[in-house]
C-alpha cells in the first residue's frame, strides 16, 4: 500500500539550532576541543553544513577507496572524513583526507591536527563558490599539504592540485594520485556514479 501525501508524517521545517558553543570561544579552545560540523575560519566559528545525499556517498566512497588502498598498497597511514586540522590561517574539516604513517604517530592522537593532511580532497557541493574551493585548495598546499582533490560531481570533473600543477580528469578518464598515497587511481565515471 502507498501513502498519500496527507498520511505521510508532518516535517518540521523550523531552521536547526547551531550546536551549543560559547561566544566567547577561543582559537585554543576551538583546536583543543573542536564543536562538531565546525571550521574556524576568519576568526568565526562557521558551521559547514552543505553536505548533500550525492556529495555524501561520494565523500564516503573515496574515502573508502583511500583506506583500501593504503592497506593494500602497504604504504600504511589513516584515512578520515571531516577531521579538523589547521592550516596558517584557519581550522578546516576536509570532506576526505590522509595522514601519513608517519604523522599519525606523531599526531593521531591529537583532537586538531596541528598542520594540513598532506593529502586532501573537497567535495564540491551545489552551494560552494568555485573561486573558494580554489582559495581553500591554495590554503592547505601553503600550510603543510601535498595535493589536494577538488571533486565537481555535477560537472563531473575531478582537479587535482599541487605546487606545481594542475591537472583536471574529466568523465572517462582515470584520476591518480601525484604525490602522496603514491599509485592510487580511480576512474572519474566509477567515483561520480
């Protein structure tokens, strides 16, 4: 049996309440204890929120791909979703990021990673600003990180960045890695299914 519309349960559609965090909230006491869905940035507490159904699974999913390759590949480290690190200017939660086995003994026990992930990767949402994800992408490579992946899923492009590069995979070509979790690659049209 189907419902109708009227027999489907109401929606409350009253806006969230953000996530009970002082005003007077410090940077210290932001890296020492970080409020969830949280990014400190600019000197304000910003909630980051605009993760959708589409974005979220392909969050998780090359999430996954990056934690069994790390495995397979032997080259150890972690891999995470929305953990806060800092950068020189901010503290940001990248949707997808990978520490290196190194840096987790060094800092995995840390609430805050007190620099970028040497390898990070952005979802782009439908409510990001192009011009911003380059500037976060342009953040993380000054403080600390390797390569980071802007991931379009509606254009269906995937940017790889570094220092010295950019390089953009588009639907039916194979993005890899350049510079760290070394020989990782995934076929766009398999990652934005």
């Amino acid at each position: 049996m189907v419902a109708t519309t009227s027999e489907l349960p109401k929606i409350d559609e009253t806006p969230a309440i953000a996530p009970s965090v002082p005003d007077n909230l410090t940077l210290e006491a932001f890296i020492a204890n970080p409020p969830d869905n949280m990014e400190w940035v600019d000197g304000q507490l910003m909630e980051k929120n605009d993760m959708t159904l589409k974005t979220g699974q392909i969050q998780l999913r090359l999430g996954s791909f990056w934690e069994i390759y790390k495995d397979s590949s032997g080259q150890g480290g972690a891999a995470y979703v929305e953990v806060p690190c800092r950068t020189n200017r901010q503290v940001r939660r990248p949707d997808v990021a990978y520490l290196t086995p190194e840096l987790v003994s060094q800092f995995g026990t840390l609430p805050t990673l007190p620099q970028s992930f040497p390898l990070v990767a952005e979802i782009v949402s439908p409510t990001d600003i192009a011009e911003d994800v380059f500037l976060k992408a342009q953040e993380y490579l000054a403080s600390s990180c390797q390569e980071v992946w802007l991931v379009f899923p509606e254009s269906r492009l995937i940017f790889v960045v570094t220092q010295e590069r950019i390089l953009t995979f588009k639907a039916g070509d194979t993005a890899s890695t350049q510079q760290i979790l070394l020989g990782f690659s995934i076929e766009v049209d398999r990652l934005l299914a």
